[in-house]
C-alpha cells in the first residue's frame, strides 16, 4: 500500500495493545461510552486488540483498517 502522506510504500502488520481503543476529537478522561462524534473501537478488560494496521517509517505514519469490529459510536 502507498503511504497517502509521502507516497512511498507502507509496510503491513498490527496495531496491538491492551483493554481500551476509541478515536476521539480532543484528548479527555476515558469513558465507558464514548462521546457524540467519537468512536470506541475495542473495550475489553480481559483480551488484547488488534488492528490490520500499515505503517511508513518514512513519515511516521500509521493506518488502521477496523472495518471487521464492532463499533460503538456516540
């Protein structure tokens, strides 16, 4: 995959982390339901997650496909 930044091609793998995920407008405290606008990803206190992810080393940028989640939106 091309980087959409810089053009140059992107090297696939995984975003992986533990319990809480959610894409949101301005940093704030975590809530359990997420926000008007913003969008929780993964809330599991027992498992880790893990996102298709492709990252360019070149500019420092990484892009997530979480189009196999459930999704909440607030």
């Amino acid at each position: 995959m091309k980087c959409p930044n810089c053009n140059n091609e992107m090297e696939q793998g995984y975003l992986q982390g533990i319990r809480r995920v959610a894409w949101v407008k301005r940093p704030h405290k975590a809530s359990l339901l997420p926000k008007q606008g913003e969008i929780l990803l993964e809330n599991n206190i027992f498992k880790d997650f893990i996102f298709a992810a492709w990252i360019c080393k070149d500019c420092e940028k990484i892009l997530v496909d979480y189009s196999d989640k459930e999704i909440q939106k607030g």
